[in-house]
C-alpha cells in the first residue's frame, strides 16, 4: 500500500507504482586510479584497472502515481 503523490488516494496492496521522474541534475564523476580487480585468464598475473570517470545524470525526486495518474503523467490514453 502506498498514497499516490497525483491524487492523494491510498491504493491497495499488490497494485503496481508508476515512479515518474520530476527533476535530474547533471553529474560529474571523477577518475579514480586502480580500483576495478580484472583478472585476466591468459596472463597468470592478475591487475587493477582504472576507472575513467564521466559524465552522467542522478535522479533528484521522482513521483510515486497510481496507475491512473502514471498513465496521465506519461501521456497514455485510460
């Protein structure tokens, strides 16, 4: 059971949620050196890999909808 944040009812048990994305925020991730173990099956010696960091985007607050109003905030007829 949860309260759909669209209308404000309860709605019962074993009723899907509709999570909807309402804001994001762009994210950059810095590199870090040797952090991922990669064992290589050929080379009997095993090593630590870096991570290339990047760019990305984080979810900042989602909805949580009945059917009903996940439906109407995704654009879909019912």
């Amino acid at each position: 059971m949860f309260r759909c944040e669209g209308c404000g009812l309860v709605v019962p048990a074993r009723v899907p949620v509709s999570k909807v994305v309402v804001e994001t925020r762009r994210k950059e991730y810095p590199r870090r050196k040797k952090v991922h173990w990669r064992p290589h099956a050929e080379d009997p010696k095993d090593r630590w890999a870096d991570d290339p960091g990047g760019e990305g985007v984080e979810t900042v607050r989602e909805l949580w909808l009945c059917p009903r109003c996940g439906a109407a905030a995704r654009n879909e007829p019912g």
